[in-house]
C-alpha cells in the first residue's frame, strides 16, 4: 500500500493531498500491465474509472469516421487521464485511449472515488483545485490551435526548451520524444505541413536537427515567430 501511495502522489492531480488523503486513493484503486499497443477504452464506451500512467506511454485520440486519428494527448509518467467525466453529467468516455509501449497504469474506479469525495470535502477541494488547473492548461494548448503553423509550432518548440530549462543557455535544445506523426497530431497539422514548416525554420536558420534532438540556432528569431 504504501509504494502505491508514493508512486500516486507524484501525479499532479493527487500532489496536494495529505498522506491520509493518498491512503484512502491507494485503498480503492489498483494497478495494470497493459502490453504495447493495447486499447484501454474507446470513445463512447461507459465511464468506468480514470487513470494515472505509472510507467510507459499513452495516447489519447479521437478516431475519426474516415479511421483517421487526431493525437489529443501523448501522457507518461505521472500524468491522469479520462477524469473529465467525474466532473461532467457525461457517462461516457469523451476520447479514446491505447499504450503505445507496454505500460502500467492505476485504475481509480467512478464509483469508489466518488464515495471517498463524498465523504472528504478536502480531498474533493483538492482534486478539484488541481483539475481546474489541467483545464487551464489544456485551454492554453488548444488555444494555440487558433494561430497560423509555423507560430504553432514556433510555439511549441519555445515551450520545450523553455521546460527543460535550456531556453537562455548557449546551446537551447531538448529530445524531441515523439515521432513526427504523434507531434503533427498534437499540433492539429498533417505530418507533412509539420515537415514543410520545420524546413522552413532549418532553411532559415533558426533551428537545425541533430537526430532526435532539436537545437534552436536563433532563439530571438524563433521567439518572434512564437508571438
């Protein structure tokens, strides 16, 4: 119980609560192996429980009526998903869900969860603290979806070196831990739209490719695209 209660707390969703607060989550949830490429749920089926990613990778998407995906979400350790129905009148699960490597997850199911915020008011004030400030920030990310490519993904490129805390060094760069195909999903583009704008900014020298990595060549030109 209590290396569960260590590994849940890392989960943003959960950071705020007391050590007796993450017992009585520990106490009704459980953990599972999930092999590569396994469906958690699809969209539209009936919500069950939510879930934290403990170890692996995974993405949550829409499936379109063409069989198209569109990435929503690419999580990994220690990010929650599909707790959006708690907080709605939906029933359902508004997205689908699949590891993309072999994963462990913490199930949390509806039924016992809400019993326990039932009877802790301040567990529920913090659940729903953090929650109110995951919709913050998905609001921000899908704001950016309004804005032409090439600052979209000027964007996106500041807000990772600006994370991993290389923005003002002399050498700003991070790992780019997606394939393209995932990133373009992110961003709401084709992979070839994504192709052609980041030719465009190593064409123009703001940024250069290094393998996986991205390295930003001209941090001020990039930054004025972002704006």
């Amino acid at each position: 119980m209590k290396g569960t209660e260590d590994l849940i707390k890392n989960a943003p969703l959960f950071e705020k609560l007391t050590e007796e607060e993450l017992t009585l989550v520990a106490r009704i949830g459980h953990s599972k192996a999930y092999g590569k490429e396994e469906v958690i749920f699809l969209e539209g089926e009936p919500f069950a429980g939510f879930y934290v990613v403990l170890d692996g990778e995974v993405k949550v998407y829409k499936l379109g009526a063409d069989g198209n995906e569109t990435l929503l979400h690419l999580l990994r350790p220690f990010k929650s998903f599909a707790e959006t129905p708690l907080f709605t009148s939906s029933d359902v699960y508004p997205a689908c869900a699949e590891t993309t490597v072999e994963s462990t997850l913490y199930y949390v199911p509806k039924v016992e969860f809400k019993r326990v915020m039932e009877e802790s008011p301040s567990l529920t004030l913090k659940i729903t603290e953090a929650f109110a400030s995951r919709l913050m920030e998905l609001n921000r990310k899908f704001g950016q979806l309004s804005v032409n490519v090439e600052k979209r993904l000027a964007r996106y490129i500041m807000n990772e070196v600006d994370l991993n805390g290389t923005s003002k060094s002399k050498r700003p760069a991070f790992v780019l831990s997606m394939a393209k195909k995932e990133l373009a999903g992110q961003l709401g583009i084709a992979v070839e739209t994504l192709s052609r704008n980041l030719r465009k900014l190593k064409d123009s020298r703001i940024v250069r490719e290094d393998g996986d990595e991205i390295i930003v060549v001209d941090p001020v030109q990039l930054r004025k695209l972002s704006e």
